[in-house]
C-alpha cells in the first residue's frame, strides 16, 4: 500500500494544550475545531465555552507541560496523529468519537491498511482459548491481514505472538506509550513496536485505570474491518468491544465455546444474537467486507474505488449552524441536565427526547463537558457527573 507523507503541523503545540485540557473530549474537540478552524481561536475560546456550562475557571494546559510532552515522545521515538490530518487512520475517523490524538511506536503505515482484523477475548483465558487466538492470529496474517488488540492477558496477547510470528500486529494500549500494561508484557509491547504499531491515546506516564478500557476498546473496534471475540463473560470489556464495533459498522464473529464455560457465554451470545460463528481464519475471510457499512453487491460502496488503497478520505462534514442565543441554549442546557443521569444515555436518544436540535443539543454537551457536568463516553453516550442532579 502506498504510504502517504506525514507532514508537521505548525499547530502541533496548540492542539495538544486543547486536547490535553480537562474537559476536552473527543466530541468536544471536533466541535471545537469545526467551530474554530484555527487552532489558537479554538483555544482562545475555551474558557468562555467553560464558563457558559458553569465552570468559572478553566486551567487551560499549560504550554510548558505540552512542550514537556512532545519532547518525551520525541525522544521516545513516537509518532503524532491528529485527526484531520491525512495520515490520520481513515478507518478510525469514522467513529462518532475519534481520538483527537493518537501516539503511535512503530509503524504508522500499518494504521491505514484497508485489510485489519480485531481479536479479543477473556484475560482469564483458557489454553484453547488462546491455541484458537493464537492460531487466529498467525493465519491471518500470514493472508495480509493486520492483526489488532489490546495487549492484555490471555487472548489478546495470543493473538498479538501469533501475529507476530509471519506478518503484522497493532497494540491499543489503555496508558501511556510508556507505561506497558500489565507491566510482564513490556518485552511483548517492544517487539510489537520493533515489527508493527503500539497506539495510545492517553499522556505519558498514564497508568491505565479501569475507566481508560473502553476508551481504547473503542480504538481497537475503529480501527479495524471486523472483530473476532474469542472466549468473553457475559459482562465483560470484550462484549463492550463487541458493541462499539457493531456501532460502527463493523463486521462481528465469534468463536464457539463450550455452554459449560463461563468465560464463552458472551461469546457464545453473540452468535445467538447473529455474529458469524468462526472456527478458523476462513470463517472471518468469507465475511470480511471490503469497508465497514457494506452488505451486499447492492450498496452503494462507502469509500471510493479508485483511490489506490481502497479508500477515499470521508466527505467533509457540513458546516456547523450558529449556536442559538445564549438564553435559549442556557434553558438547553438546563433540558439536557434533566434528562441525563448517573447511567450512560445515548446521545441520539437524548436528542429526540429533548425537541431539541442536534447541533443545539451537542453545543450545550460541549458547554457541559468542559464544565465537568457532563461525561461524553465511548459508544455516543453522555454521563452526568456526581453532584449534579
């Protein structure tokens, strides 16, 4: 696949200190960039965005702390993306939230191949569970295909030394580029580096937590064409995976397990619910599809043919409206804040139940969020924070 040039952005500091500022998610962001094209606008804004959803006093990042940064990773040796730019991964850009950001050891290429395969399943695995993942791993990639998962226990990291054995893996990892995780994989993560991608949306010196998971899950489902399951609960991060690629158009399998095996009742429900039942390497080629959204000859193709990767750049989004007057969007908010609770709500739902329209709707969220009122997670959905009613 041709590689396309990557080309530093003079803003490279200014869209770091916005991406790094507390409140700042990846909706947010887009918001913010499609609001205020030049980045040193977009931040110039920010407080004033932050003090209309109710937060007085906004640190914005410092420059000092982002200069810090860039040099780490520098010196590290990582590579910067940031969306909107041509090298950005174009699968990833189709998500509804996409990383404004991601830092990459390796290879950078390999993050715009149009043939990727996810692979995820139980940490807890069982030994042929990961025998299955393992072997998952090494013939699809010996066909080309690119290996993606999350570096954890058990199957990903399976999939990850089947991979790796004749072709191509790319890690998502939940910390810092720095900071392996669980710590005995650090030898796993440098050979990944060495002879594929390790991808991280999160600073350095991260330590991964548990709300930084679906976060990178959400990573590893856009960046991929299809998502093998391999052994997962019923309640598990790999059937939230599971659920973000579906999201996203995403092609779903799954490996069968025994009924008497807790760690492949999710699994196993996912082929119940229509995921393809995968026994082999020839199971996910026989339903791969050539871009995500596609089922059948009949659709019409979602990028363009003739590009020479098999992908076009997704069309330009559509001018935003202008905010409604600042009363109007307060009694918004005030709307949205009723109708969000402790539990994840989807956005979209949101929007119909409040008679509101959507670019009203995501102004207010975006006050909200930079307020720290208001959570946008993985998946579309908006949390109201605790203390707020």
């Amino acid at each position: 696949m041709p590689q396309r040039t990557a080309v530093a952005h003079p803003d490279t500091l200014i869209r770091l200190r916005i991406i790094r500022t507390s409140g700042v998610g990846p909706l947010t962001y887009q918001r913010l960039i499609a609001r205020h094209p030049d980045p040193a606008e977009a931040l110039d804004a920010l407080p004033g965005l932050a003090r209309a959803g109710g937060r007085a006093n906004l640190a914005i990042h410092p420059h000092a702390a982002a200069e810090r940064e860039l040099a780490a990773l520098h010196e590290l040796g990582a590579h910067l993306l940031f969306l909107g730019d041509d090298n950005y991964p174009t699968l990833l850009a189709l998500l509804p939230d996409p990383p404004p950001m991601i830092a990459i050891l390796g290879d950078p290429a390999l993050l715009l191949s149009a043939r990727s395969v996810g692979i995820v399943g139980a940490r807890n695995a069982s030994a042929n569970g990961m025998r299955m993942a393992e072997a998952l791993g090494t013939d699809l990639a010996s066909r080309g295909i690119v290996v993606v998962s999350g570096m954890a226990r058990g199957i990903d990291a399976a999939a990850h030394q089947g991979a790796l054995a004749v072709g191509h893996t790319i890690a998502c990892v939940a910390g810092g580029l720095d900071r392996p995780y669980p710590p005995e994989h650090a030898k796993l993560q440098a050979q990944i580096a060495e002879r594929g991608a390790v991808v991280a949306e999160a600073p350095l010196g991260t330590a991964p937590q548990s709300r930084h998971f679906p976060r990178r899950n959400r990573i590893i489902a856009g960046l991929c064409l299809g998502l093998v399951v391999v052994e997962a609960a019923l309640r598990s991060g790999s059937l939230i995976t599971a659920t973000l690629a579906q999201d996203a158009d995403r092609e779903l399998f799954a490996v069968p397990g025994s009924p008497l095996d807790p760690r492949c009742h999710g699994s196993n429900d996912l082929i119940r619910q229509g995921a393809h039942l995968t026994e082999g390497a020839a199971d996910v080629l026989a339903h791969l599809p050539d871009h995500p959204g596609r089922r059948g000859l009949g659709r019409d193709p979602l990028f363009a043919a003739s590009a020479p990767d098999g992908f076009a750049e997704p069309a330009a989004a559509a001018p935003l409206p202008p905010d409604p007057p600042a009363a109007e969007l307060a009694l918004i908010r005030a709307r949205v804040v009723a109708l969000l609770g402790p539990a994840p709500t989807d956005i979209d739902d949101l929007i119909r139940r409040s008679q509101f329209p959507p670019s009203a709707i995501m102004a207010a969220l975006s006050q909200l969020e930079l307020a720290l009122r208001v959570e946008i997670v993985p998946g579309n959905r908006a949390v109201l924070l605790v203390g707020e009613k």
